[in-house]
C-alpha cells in the first residue's frame, strides 16, 4: 500500500530562527485558503503542537524517531494525515540535529528522509548578507539524500537586505520562497521550559497565530509552496492503527549497545520479560470503564496517541482539570497525569484540597494511577513547600538546573505500565527535582554513561520523571486498562 499526502518539513539551521513563526503561520495561511491542514512537530516537544493545533484546527502531533523508532514515524505521519490535503511538519532544534550520541537518529533531516519530504530552510538573515549563500549551500549539500527544496528568510531589515540576500542566493541555486521582517506581535512568550502553552493564554494565542499566518501569508510564496509539497513521494506502508496496535504490539526498541545498562532486576525477584516476547493481546471493547485524564493549564503535555490507545484498549476517556474540579470524573477506575507545570501552578493546586484528597483516596485504593514528569510532582507530599497529594513519601522543589535529553529504560519490576524488563525510549524535560529520587521499588533502570534507577511504584502507582510514548509500546495502554477493570 502506497498513499501521497503532500508535505513539507520547515526545518532551520539552529534553534531560534524561526521555525515555529513560519511552520505556525503556514499551517494557518494553508487552513485559510480552506485546505485541510494536518500539523506535526519532530521530536518529544509538548508545546508547538498546541500552536500548530489552534492554527489547523486538528491535533499536533509528534514524529519522534528515537521515542518510537524510525519505523513508526510514516504509519503515525500517515494516521494524522488521513483525509487531508497538505501536511507542514516543524522540524527540532538545526536541521542535522538528532539524539546526542546517536547520529542523524531522531534530528529533522532524518524524518525528512523518513518521510521523503522536501526540507524548507528557515534562516535567520539578520546578520548577514552574502554568507546566506554559504550556508544555505552546506545545509543543501551535506547529506545528499535531504532535499533542500527553498529558503525563507527571516528577520530581513529592508528591501536593500533583501535584494543582497537573494542575489547571493542565485548562485547557491536555492530558490528563495518567503521573506519575513520582524513583526514583534508574533512572538510568543517564553518561561523556563519554553513556550506558554496554548491552554494558559488563549486570547493571546489566537491572536498570535493570527499575526502569523499573516505574516507568512504576504511574505511567502504560497502556491510555490504547495507545489514543493505536492513533490513529496508516495509513502509506503499502511497507517498506524490504535485498535490494531493494542491487539498486536510491536516488539521492543533495540537498544544502541554503546549505552551502559541499567539495573534490570527488579526488588524483590522476578524474571524480567523475554526480549521479543509480547504479551498475550486481549482484545478489549468499549464498557463504559472510566480512565480519568489530567488536564486544564497545569497538565499540558501529552501525545495524542496515549487518549487513542487507552480508547481502543476499552476505556471511557475522561478529562478533568485539578485547577477547577474538586472531585475525580465519576466512576474513576484508572487515572492518568502527564506533564505540564504544577510548578507554576502550585499555589492553585494545592488550595483544591478536595481533589487532592480524591486522588490520594484512589490511589490508597489500590487503582491504577499513571503519573509522568508534572504528575509525579503532584502525586508527591509538597512542591516548594505546599502541600500536593501526599500520595508519595516524597519532597518536590524547583532548582536552577535544567535536565534535558531522550533517556533508555526498563522496567525494574511489574507495574501497571509495564512487565518488569519491557524496554522503552523516554524523555526528561524538566527543572524540579524529588527527594528521594526513587521509591523501594524504582519505576525505571536508566541506561547511559552512569546507570541508575528512578521513579516509584507502590500499589497501583507508577510515578516516573521520564515521559515515554506509547505507540512504541501499546501494551503498556493494553496493561492499565486491564488492571482498571480488575482492581
């Protein structure tokens, strides 16, 4: 099976030239001329999907290549482009960028190939003139199997820039598809781990990407755009599929053996799960068994595929918000909290001591609770001091050290997630920190250069700092709403 969706990858030769302005206001400028536009970002990142979302009207969505292994990025790319016309796909920090240690694995380049979609190279032309054409030369020629299909230039200072930047780029034989000047109603506001989010400024957000699909709109060339992404090549393979994924489940990642290993025995005994050996799929239907999800402005992050999975595995799929409710969705069977910023919402959180209270009489109960990164931190006794769940014998702070990078990790024993020694690809974006870092019974063994353990699991609890995706690993979706239905 063969599909061709048109396609673009906005990609730049570092961070902060301006790929999310353009690929944003794109997606917007394409959704205006009443195309059906399905947004994607490259990598782990939370944030630029809401952005890509509010200018698409459809999901942002992730295509991480050391999450979910290079595999599955074209059947996810191909699952959120059904039924649409055109795909813009934000590449991640420079265009050769990848995992630390591990080559092109994961960096835009790679998807780009992945997806056999021509590159668009956004460059910052503030402080140059003719060495525009050198670089863009190199990006072009680096790696023969990326094409380079035009530049926007960004933060041009006047016609006269313009005129020396395209006639040094006449001879790089890039065409030149966009100019953008700087308009200071397009930025966005940054904090600590990036961008706001869309959900804690939504007036604001609007009109931000309003400012820049018209910014994209008057300075690119559009129709040249669409005719580059219509050049894309036919993808092969089927669409990923949530239903068939929970029923069917991949065998694990491999693991690059340059990393150093992790603790894989879990306390207590047990056998970790046999590399390759999937568990039994049980096939699940729909029975009104409420999976509750953490959301509003404090708990952002999570990848669209998790909702999708836990839906195909048998779940109803509730969302609340732990700013404004004050009790759990009825019949709670399960409990999911992904990331976010509990740090900057500490105070409210803290003062719903009606929620907190639900969630610590849950998770006492034995039922299942999934907590990553900012669930960790509300599932612990305080965060900088104010009181959180107490569900964990744990103290969360705030520090000036930022931990960032993708993680390798197994399973140190039977959880909710997972059977001990299942093997998953994680992420760690985060600047708090938990004392201690992991309970009697560690959630992960990570691997790298100093092997450790971390994360909690007690009863029903996984509580972990590192955010994984799913789809690379649907038993895991399989596995919690199984224990949902048995607890």
């Amino acid at each position: 099976m063969s599909a061709s969706v048109p396609r673009l990858v906005i990609a730049a030769p570092s961070s902060g030239s301006g790929k999310t302005t353009v690929a944003t206001g794109l997606m917007a400028a394409f959704a205006a001329r009443g195309l059906a536009v399905s947004p994607h970002k490259v990598g782990p990142d939370y944030i630029d999907p809401g952005y890509h979302a509010l200018a698409t009207g459809r999901v942002g969505r992730n295509l991480d290549a050391y999450l979910c292994g290079p595999e599955l990025v074209g059947p996810l790319f191909l699952h959120g482009a059904q039924g649409c016309d055109i795909a813009v796909v934000e590449g991640v920090m420079g265009l050769y960028d990848g995992a630390a240690g591990e080559g092109e694995l994961a960096s835009t380049a790679h998807v780009a190939k992945l997806l056999r979609a021509p590159v668009v190279l956004v460059v910052d032309a503030s402080s140059q003139s003719r060495s525009v054409a050198a670089l863009v030369h190199g990006f072009a020629s680096w790696d023969p199997e990326v094409r380079v299909g035009g530049v926007i230039l960004n933060k041009v200072a006047s016609d006269r820039h313009e005129e020396l930047l395209r006639e040094a780029l006449d001879q790089a034989g890039v065409p030149v598809l966009g100019v953008l000047r700087r308009v200071p109603q397009v930025d966005t506001p940054s904090r600590h781990l990036g961008l706001v989010p869309v959900a804690e400024r939504q007036a604001a957000a609007v009109e931000a990407v309003a400012a820049m699909a018209a910014q994209v709109s008057e300075g690119c060339d559009l129709d040249a755009l669409a005719g580059l992404a219509r050049s894309a090549g036919a993808l092969s393979g089927a669409a990923w599929d949530a239903a068939e994924a929970v029923s069917s489940p991949p065998p694990p990642l491999p693991f690059p053996s340059s990393r150093g290993s992790a603790p894989s025995t879990p306390p207590g005994g047990g056998a970790p799960r046999a590399p390759g050996r999937p568990e039994r799929p049980r096939p699940q239907t729909p029975d009104g068994l409420v999976v509750a999800v953490a959301g509003g402005s404090a708990f952002t992050f999570s990848y669209a595929e998790h909702t999708e999975l836990l839906t195909a595995a048998g779940a109803d799929v509730v969302t609340f918000d732990p700013l404004r409710d004050e009790e759990l969705p009825e019949g709670t069977a399960g409990l999911v909290i992904g990331g976010g910023f509990p740090e900057v919402y500490a105070s409210e959180l803290s003062a719903n001591a009606p929620l907190r209270k639900a969630v610590a009489e849950l998770a006492g109960s034995g039922a299942p609770v999934a907590a990553e990164c900012a669930g960790l931190l509300y599932l612990c006794r305080e965060l900088d001091g104010l009181p959180m769940c107490g569900v964990l014998d744990a103290g969360a702070r705030m520090t000036e050290r930022l931990t960032l990078g993708y993680r390798d990790a197994v399973a140190v024993g039977d959880s909710v997630l997972a059977a001990a020694g299942t093997r998953m690809r994680g992420h760690e974006f985060h600047r708090t920190a938990v004392e201690p870092g992991s309970g009697a019974k560690p959630a992960w063994g990570v691997r790298g250069p100093r092997p450790r353990v971390e994360g909690f699991v007690e009863r029903g609890v996984h509580a972990s700092y590192l955010h994984t995706h799913w789809a690379s690993e649907p038993g895991v979706a399989r596995r919690f709403v199984e224990r949902c239905r048995t607890s």
